[in-house]
C-alpha cells in the first residue's frame, strides 16, 4: 500500500495568501478602491514581515477583540514587541472607553470563570451565579457595572501591555476580501484547502479572470445585502420581536431596494424569501404576505397563495394561480398552481381531488421487498433486479448532471463567459442565473451535435474525464465507476433524446438538475429509469415533471411503489 504523502504548509503560508489576495485586488479593483482602502494597503505594505504575519493572524480569526495573554505564534520572533509596534501604528488598539459600543463583543470574550472573576473585582455579590448561563451572567453585568469600569480592570493601564486588544481596519479587510471571493461566505481557508490537496480548481491564467464588480455601487450593494442578512440571523438569536424585525426589514427595503444593482437583485430576493419564511414559520401570516410580495422569485408565489388561501382570500389566490400557470418558473410552481385550481374546483363541488403527484404514485406499478429493506429501499429494488439477470445502479442526480458537467466542461468555465472571477472559483458566478444559457447556447449546441457519432463522443469524454478527474465541479461527482456508467447510458439512449434532456436541463440549471429517477437498470437489449418510492414516501412536483419530460421523448422511465412483503407474498407486478 503506498502511504499519503503528508502536505506541510510554510510557517508564514497566511502572508502569501494575504498579498496574493491584495495584489489580485490591486489589479483588477484599482479603479473602484476607495480612499481608506487604498491607505490601507499602503501602510500594510510598510510594516514588516512579522508586523504584517500578526496583524493577518489576528484579521482571519472571527471577532474583533483578543485577548493577549497566550498568543503564541512560532513564526513570529518577539509577540509583545511587534504587539506594540501593532498598537503605534493604530493597526490594533488596546480596549479603551471608546469601544464602549462593542461591550456586548468584549465579554463575550470571557469565558465563565473569567466573567466571574470579573465581577467580583467589581465588587459586585456573585452570589448564586456560578450557576447562570454564560449567556445570562452576561446580561447581568452589564446592568450591574458601567463599561468604564470593566475597562479598568480588563485592561489596568500600569500593565506592560495590553490584556484586551481590537483589530482595526476591520471594514477594510472585509471590503478587500469580498471583492476577491465576491461574496461574505468566501474565507482564506480556502487556499489553505487548495495547497494541502483537500481541493483542486480548473486552472486560469490571471489575466483571463474578469472583476465581479464593475463598480464600485455594485460592490456595495451586494456587500450591503449580505451585512442585512447577518443583522436579520443576529436579530433572531437575540429574540427580538417579529413585528420590530419587519419594521426594520421593510424600513431598509424601503430605504435601498430600489436603487439596488442588478448584481445585488438575486442575493435581496433571497434575503426577502428568508424573511417571509420566518414570518410565516411564526405564524404572521399578515407579515409574511407583504414581505413576500416583494420578490417573484419561488418560492415566493406559491407562499402567497398559500397564504391568501389560509387567510380565505380565494379570489386572489386563484389570480395569482392563474399567474403562475401562464408563465411558470418552475415545476414546484407548475404544478403547485395546478394542483390548488383542481382543490377548489373540488371544493366547490364537494368533491375529492388527489394532487397531481398523488395521483401518479397510485397509478404506479407495485413491488413487493422483504422488509428487511426498509432501511435502504433503492438497494432493496437493485436486488430485485439484479436477481432477474439485470444490471442495475443507484444514479439519480449524479448521472445526468455528470454527464452534463463533463460534456460542456469547457463551455462552463470558459472564460469569456465573462463569470470567472478568481482562482478559488468552484464554478462560473452565473451557473444557476438565467443567463447561463442564454450566452453559451450557441457552443452548447454545437457541442451535442458530437453525439451522433459514438466513436466521436467516446474519445471526447475520455479525454475530459481522464484530464479533468478530480478538479471541482459541483455538476460533477467524482467516483471511478462513473465514467462506465456514463458510457452506458450513452450507448443505449438515442443521441436525440440525450440532446433533449441536455438542453432541458440548461434552459433552467437551478431546478433542473434534481428531480431524476433513482435507478437505472438495463441489460443487453433494454434500459429503464426507476423512480422508487417506499409506502411512507411522496413524489415532489420536480420528480414528475421529468418522468412526464421523459414520457414526451419516448424514454422509458416509471415510479414503482413499494409494499412490504406478507409471509409467502410473491412480487405484485414488476
């Protein structure tokens, strides 16, 4: 067995990523970093080597106040002197009064043991709180000691340095990293992934990445979009009152919505989604509906009606379902608004209605498996089949998006598509946008004209498969025996029909690359896609759009019901 070779990091890798990260910035925001930015970068640039490694150390930990005591960093020769020369340089500050709008940040830097001792250099009776919460013994300081007195004994002045320090330059650093990973959710580890083999990219030359912003709105409104969505998740652990939150929610809507870039529309679409759901959770129905009327994007239709029709406003809900179907945006909204017409048609007529989902599963073919298969039912049907002298796989999503993923490997991260940014990208920032399709359907299409002739298709996804084995993709999930499965998929369907599903997929990447039967099975001469659905189990509106999509290109595909075998019970049908 050949042993893992171990990846080690140089002690100062976070120094390399930093400037790689500002030097990237450098060149491809010049035009749009501001003042502060660009003073920030030049006095980065001024301190040296181990200023810079500290002052990084402390910039990619999460909070913004640290204690000092047990800073230990090998790589650094003398902590308390470059500390110092930290806090001359204003890089940090040692805790003052003038953080007195952080207190909360501050304590919470304390551990239990800590916060106690803290009090009872305060003077104050701890009696009986040893017992409370972190989260309470909290609260309880501070309606118990003014900060100024916190600040004296946190941080006594005749100590040689500072217990308590604060980052600065904080607004900063986030602005210059969101322009690299063009998003709050990007962080350094993820070069640190890279380097030690955990990931590994497509590889671009820098030259050929674009910006993500072309300006600097742009930048700040995506940037102000992701910093009201953390006070929303903030303002929820803090059990604020729903009805404050949507005040404060509709108030910033109000005040920055309509001037939003483009950039920042989809990402305040689903921070409105967010907020509606956490209404409607809370049973507020009255503040759901207006938040959710300020997006189109689905769920949000669907939840209207929902709740118009719980709060009995049918005429409403059914305009909007008739809004829906002329011009649905998905198959969940599909067949959703299908389904509530069919409801209150029935209604109205005192009579049953099953949805349309409900009804293609009783419709379905039955199977009867021992029941000791109800932990692992799709197994339980291989099984079956494989008894009947069939081959049978577990595939549904992974096959045709991998499919999709390696057929148009290099359409999807072309750069001229103009939606790669930076070198960590998993994939192009447009992948589930509408425009996707739209500017790469001329190559796309061009591309599946190779399968018509098998011998073309098969050198070409070996080569893509063998080349590209193992770089990130999130359409492609990377096994050994995928490439035989791909292969035989290809061989037995008709070039025409993987030209339809490859298409149907792309005109709407976001919602098509779910909903795929669970099996596939096939032999010598035949094939078919098996949707398995044990007796607990529903089928989702996505599931029966493409066994309806499947039906329409003539390509075998069913739902096959499960029951659980009786003593001496044979197979149903099959």
């Amino acid at each position: 067995m050949i042993p893992i070779e171990k990846k080690e990091l140089p002690p100062k890798y976070y120094l390399t990523y930093f400037q790689y990260l500002l030097d990237f910035v450098k060149q491809k925001y010049a035009l749009i970093l501001n003042e502060q930015e660009n003073a920030f970068i030049q006095a980065f640039e001024a301190l040296s080597e181990d200023e810079q490694c500290l002052y990084i150390r402390f910039s990619n930990r999460r909070g913004s106040f640290f204690k000092t005591d047990k800073l230990k960093y090998s790589e650094i020769e003398n902590i308390d002197a470059t500390l110092d020369i930290l806090i001359t340089k204003n890089f940090i500050s040692g805790l003052s009064h003038e953080h007195i709008a952080w207190v909360g940040n501050v304590l919470d830097i304390l551990n239990k043991t800590e916060l106690i001792q803290l009090a009872k250099m305060l003077n104050l009776d701890v009696k009986g709180k040893n017992g409370l919460k972190k989260e309470e013994l909290l609260d309880w300081l501070l309606e118990s000691a003014t900060f100024d007195e916190m600040v004296a004994w946190l941080n006594p002045e005749i100590a040689e340095k500072p217990a308590i320090i604060k980052v600065n330059y904080e607004e900063e650093v986030q602005m210059l990293k969101f322009l690299f990973f063009g998003s709050r959710y990007g962080d350094m580890t993820e070069f640190v992934v890279r380097d030690l083999g955990f990931q590994t990219y497509e590889h671009y030359d820098m030259d050929q990445l674009v910006p993500h912003f072309q300006s600097r709105q742009e930048a700040e409104d995506k940037f102000k979009v992701s910093l009201a969505r953390e006070d929303f998740y903030e303002m929820q652990e803090q059990n604020i009152a729903p009805e404050e939150i949507y005040h404060w929610f509709m108030t910033w809507t109000e005040k920055y919505k309509e001037s939003l870039s483009e950039i920042a529309q989809p990402s305040y679409a689903r921070f409105a989604l967010k907020v509606g759901s956490y209404f409607e959770k809370a049973k507020l129905p009255d503040l759901a509906l207006p938040v959710f009327r300020l997006t189109p994007e689905p769920p949000s239709r669907e939840r209207q009606v929902r709740i118009l029709h719980k709060i009995k406003n049918n005429e409403e809900a059914q305009a909007l379902c008739e809004q829906i179907l002329s011009e649905p945006q998905n198959a969940d909204e599909q067949f959703f608004a299908l389904d509530f017409f069919n409801k209150l048609e029935a209604q109205n007529a005192k009579k049953k209605v099953k949805k349309a989902v409900t009804d293609k599963l009783h419709k379905a073919d039955v199977l009867a498996l021992d029941k000791s298969w109800q932990r692992q039912v799709e197994f339980g049907v291989i099984d079956h089949f494989e008894k009947l002298h069939k081959k049978a796989a577990f595939t549904e999503n992974h096959l045709w998006r991998s499919l999709f993923g390696l057929l148009f490997w290099d359409i999807i991260f072309d750069t001229e598509s103009m939606a790669i940014h930076h070198p960590l990208q998993r994939s192009p920032s447009d992948l589930f946008k509408p425009t996707f399709f739209e500017k790469r359907r001329q190559k796309m299409e061009e591309r599946l004209e190779i399968l018509e002739d098998p011998d073309t298709w098969n050198v070409f996804l070996n080569r893509v498969f063998f080349e590209k084995y193992g770089i990130t993709n999130p359409l492609v999930d990377w096994y050994g025996g995928l490439f035989p499965l791909v292969i035989t998929l290809l061989e037995r369907l008709s070039s025409e029909q993987v030209k339809a599903v490859m298409l149907e997929m792309a005109r709407n990447l976001r919602e098509n690359v779910r909903g795929f039967p669970d099996l596939f099975i096939w032999d010598d001469g035949d094939y078919q896609f098996i949707e398995v659905k044990s007796p607990t189990d529903s089928l989702s509106n996505q599931q029966l759009y493409w066994l309806g999509f499947f039906e329409s290109i003539n390509l075998r595909a069913k739902v096959l019901r499960i029951e659980w075998k009786k003593p001496d019970t044979e197979l149903i049908t099959a």
